[in-house]
C-alpha cells in the first residue's frame, strides 16, 4: 500500500482559536512544507473579513 501525500488538517481563526467556524485543508507530508506550520489567509464569515487562519490538530474522534 502507498504512503499517504497529504494529511488533513483544521484551521482556526489566529485572532480567535475558540471560534465555531473553521477550516479543513490538505497538507504535504514530505519536503519542506511538511514541517512548517500552515498559515492561511481566508475569509471569516463571523467577523466579516479576511483574517490568517492557524493549523491546529484535529480533534479525536470516537468510534
């Protein structure tokens, strides 16, 4: 089976981490990108502007 190139990862707003809207995006897991901290800027519809959006770990799931 195949390694996996992307990994998911959650965005939240850098401003405000505890925000209920938030962002799912794919992730290298090889070169140079893989080890940086990905840094975004996209549109927050709760402030109504355009903000960095952080990644932070996804959250654990149940089964």
């Amino acid at each position: 089976m195949a390694k996996k190139t992307h990994l998911k990862v959650r965005l939240v707003p850098e401003s405000n981490p505890d925000s209920k809207f938030i962002y799912y995006a794919k992730k290298p897991t090889k070169g140079e990108k893989a080890k940086d901290k990905l840094k975004l800027k996209k549109y927050n519809p709760n402030t109504r502007k355009h903000e960095f959006f952080i990644e932070k770990k996804l959250p654990p799931h149940s089964k």
